[in-house]
C-alpha cells in the first residue's frame, strides 16, 4: 500500500512507514527464503513468508533501523484495519496482525508475535520491550507457532493462542514484556483496561511463562 522508504549513504534501509490515506486494498504478497521486511498495509492481506528472518506488519506501521540495525517497530492506528492471515516459514519471526481479527501461523524458529497493535524497542539489536500500545482496537486472533521459542502478546479481543514445543512466554491480553541486555525476560505485566477477552491458551511441553490477564481465559499446558 502507500508509504515511504529511505535509505542511509550506504544503501540500508533507515525506515519503512505505511501510510493510511484511504487507498488500502487487500492485498496478496508471498516471498522467498532470505530475510525480508513486510508491512503490509491497511486491508486484509495474506502474507506468505518464506525460510529466514521475517519482520511482517499486517497493517500500519514503522520500522526503524540505524547502520542496518533495527531499533524500533511499532504499529499505527487504521481508519479501518482488517484481519489478515499471515503465515512464516522456518527462522526467527516477527509478527505484528495489527487492527482486525488476525489468523498467524508461525514456523520453526523462534518468534515474538503481537496479535493486535503494538511496538519493540531494540538496544544494539537486542529486544529490550514488547507492549501492546492500543487498547481499544483489535479483534479475535488465532496464532499458532511451531517448535522454536515463543514471545507473544495476544492484545485485545478473545483469542486463540497455541504455543509449541519450545519455550513460551505468553501475554494474553494487553501489557509489557521487558528483558535484559542478553534478550532474557525480566518482567511479564498485564494491565486492566478494560480491553480483555476470553482466551484460550494451549502451550507445548517446554518451559512457559504464562500470564492470561482479566477474562474468563481457558489455559492448557503441557
């Protein structure tokens, strides 16, 4: 959809934002193996990634990088987000649905996956922060991820999280994740803002970490 890129002296990209100036359309985008960055705009995409490192917007968004190095991505409220269905191959993902009711299927690498609005902050490359920032637009989401470790905040709305074998640090409504200067988590906080669904959470056998948050939530692990 519409947005702007722009690059530094050597060719790397410093940002990337989608723009939602009433153009949007449902679009259709699939990619191979390598490390690719896709924001997919306002509509309801399908996004197909292939094998490698994949940072996927569903809706609105921006992404920051400095020297080739990212340092921030956040999503930006829609005048009319949709759900979109999104789906990564195997190697470390970055997810974001964004506004409507999502559907993400994660692969084989480890993941950290937002199914609503939100933002991560980056200290030389390394995630610091991943926060629900909008509380009041979302939807249902189903998200699902494979056998590599698991980072997720579900957002607002009743969703439907499965985590798989490996570890998982799970969020079901909205709140923060902080972690130390080695990536490690240091704090999971739900917040109570009203925002809440009834989730459903089933998690793999692996180490998990798992905070529902207000509603009446359904939570399996193994």
């Amino acid at each position: 959809d519409t947005g702007l890129m722009t690059f530094d002296a050597q060719g790397r990209v410093t940002e990337i934002t989608a723009t939602d100036d009433g153009s949007s359309g449902d679009d259709t985008i699939t990619s191979g193996n390598g490390e690719d960055w896709i924001v997919g705009g306002a509509g309801a995409d399908l996004i197909e990634d292939g094998d490698g490192f994949a940072l996927i917007l569903g809706d609105l968004g921006s992404v920051l990088a400095t020297g080739g190095v990212l340092t921030s991505v956040s999503s930006i409220v829609a005048a009319e987000g949709k759900g979109d269905t999104i789906t990564t191959g195997d190697g470390k993902a970055w997810v974001f649905g964004g506004e409507g009711s999502d559907s993400i299927t994660d692969g084989e690498g480890d993941a950290v996956i937002l199914g609503d609005l939100g933002a991560v902050t980056l200290a030389d490359g390394v995630i610091v922060r991943v926060e629900a920032t909008e509380v009041l637009r979302g939807g249902d989401d189903v998200v699902t991820t494979g056998g590599g470790d698991a980072w997720i905040v579900g957002g607002t709305g009743s969703d439907k999280i499965a985590s798989g074998q490996g570890r998982g640090y799970i969020l079901a409504d909205t709140g923060l994740m902080t972690f130390d200067d080695l990536g490690r988590v240091t704090e999971i906080t739900a917040t109570d803002d009203g925002s809440y669904g009834d989730d459903t959470i089933t998690s793999g056998d692996g180490e998990d970490w798992i905070v529902g948050g207000a509603g009446a939530d359904v939570i399996t692990d193994g």
